[in-house]
C-alpha cells in the first residue's frame, strides 16, 4: 500500500516495472493529473517533500524527454538543506550587484528565499552546439519537457511544484556556487513539496483558443 505522496510503506513489496494497463484508464489518469497541477509558490511549499526514492521517479521521468541527438543537453542540481545559506549568501550578492544600495530588509528577503520548499532544484541547459549541429532553442525545449514530467510527476506523486527564475541566475555568485560552465545557462528553480494553504485554481485558456488550422 502506497502513502498518499505515493511512497511505500515499511515492508510493502516494490511495484512491478510493467503494470498492466488499459488505454482509457491511462488516459484518465493523467488528464487527471494534467488538470490537478498548477504553480505553487515557493514561499507556500512546506514538508513533506519527496524522498530519495520520490527525487529518483522524478529523474526518470525527466530523462523521457525528447532529446535530439541524444545529447541530454541539461541537468539538474539539487540544493539540499545543508547549502541554503550558500545559496542565500549567493542571492544575496547577487543583489548588491544590482543595487549596491540595497536595505537590510531588501537583503534578508533575498537571503530568504533561499530556505523556501523542501526540495528546491536548479534547471541547468547546456547551451553550446559545438559540432553536433543541434541548435540551442531544441535544446532549450528539451529541457522544458524535463521539466514538464517533473512538475507532472511530483502532482501524480501527490506533491505541488512551482517554477522561479529572476535575474540572480546569470549574477557571478550564483554560477559560481553551482559550478556552471561557459556552456551552462541556469534557466530556472523547481520548487516541491506540500502547498501549505490552497489557492483557486487559475483560469486557463480554452484549449480551441491555442489551435489554429493551416489554410483554414
């Protein structure tokens, strides 16, 4: 028996890697989980978030995205508990950078956002083609549908995710923390674990809105 984020409990037999499958079920289920995920902020994300074991399905389903060329050409960073304040002290200069003026409020907001949601990532996208010839925007989708089946796959878990991003990404202090390379664009934080207070859902576009026919 699973818990309700998805987990086996202490003596539960593993899953089978296959399960038996009826198209019309799958279908359901995951337009259930289309619908079901939406964006969480980091600030209203608290325990529990995913476990090893959870953080491993979330990378499987990462790897499924289309990926020309076979280059895999991003990754993923997980900030543990351990490095928040490096990662505050980061944000933190990277706003001095910006605004030498800046308060101490102003500071300790940005030193804060480091410590928001239990399981915090960092999206990284290699950006060099080099002689593989694949384009940086193909690489750069790829990379969102890793994305897209980890926010999906954390909603089917039973957790809620959310996306940030801001100018602290390029500031030297934040390139340096993660290590990142020339060819190593940071693109965005993913966000996981339990929404402390639910929010109306948001209005969505009417999916006819966003199809458009050729010749038509």
């Amino acid at each position: 028996m699973t818990t309700p984020h998805g987990q086996l409990k202490a003596g539960d037999a593993p899953l089978p890697t296959m399960l038996p499958w009826h198209a019309s079920d799958v279908g359901a289920e995951l337009a259930s989980v289309l619908a079901a995920r939406h964006n969480v902020s980091a600030r209203r994300l608290v325990e529990p978030g995913p476990d090893p074991a959870a953080l491993e399905q979330l990378m499987e389903a990462a790897v499924t995205a289309p990926d020309h060329g076979l280059l895999t050409p991003w990754h993923f960073v997980l900030i543990p508990a351990s490095q928040r304040s490096l990662l505050g002290k980061a944000f933190v200069s990277a706003l001095l950078e910006r605004d030498p003026g800046a308060t101490q409020a102003q500071l300790a907001t940005a030193a804060e956002k480091a410590e928001r949601a239990p399981c915090l990532l960092l999206a990284v996208a290699h950006v060099d083609t080099g002689t593989n010839g694949i384009p940086t925007h193909e690489r750069l989708i790829s990379l969102g549908c890793a994305i897209q089946n980890v926010l999906l796959s954390a909603t089917a878990l039973g957790y809620e995710s959310g996306l940030a991003s801001g100018r602290s990404l390029d500031a030297p202090a934040v390139r340096s923390l993660f290590g990142l390379e020339p060819h190593e664009q940071a693109i965005c934080f993913i966000a996981i674990g339990t929404e402390s207070q639910a929010k109306p859902p948001r209005q969505r576009p009417a999916a006819g809105s966003v199809l458009r026919v050729l010749g038509a």
